[in-house]
C-alpha cells in the first residue's frame, strides 16, 4: 500500500505558480471601498423606512 502511494506521489507532476493580476494588498483594498459603497448606500436610504406608511394618530390601539 505504501509503496504505491510514494509510486504516486513520484508521478505528479510539478505545479507552477500563476501570478495574481494585482498585487495582494490591492483585493483588501477593494473589499474595503466596496463596503463603504455598500455603507453609503444603506446611509442614503436610513430614513426612508417609514415615509410611505400613513400615520395614524388615533388614540384606539397601539
């Protein structure tokens, strides 16, 4: 069993490397302008929640 696992192991080949197309600190970068995106959008919208439901002001109920 252990002999034809290391005859396996001989027999792949070896990888090579592919290089990322940006530098690594970059997809950080824009995983973070991506939130504040996302961020400023929920910001635009925070009090839009209850201005199409009608008010009212009764004293019956909640």
């Amino acid at each position: 069993m252990s002999s034809s696992l290391v005859s396996l192991a001989q027999a792949v080949p070896k990888l090579e490397e592919n290089e990322l197309p940006m530098p690594h600190w970059a997809y950080g970068l824009l995983g973070i302008l991506f939130f504040a995106a996302l961020l400023g959008v929920l910001w635009f919208f925070r009090r839009t929640v209850g201005k199409g439901i009608p008010q009212d002001h009764s004293e019956q109920g909640h």
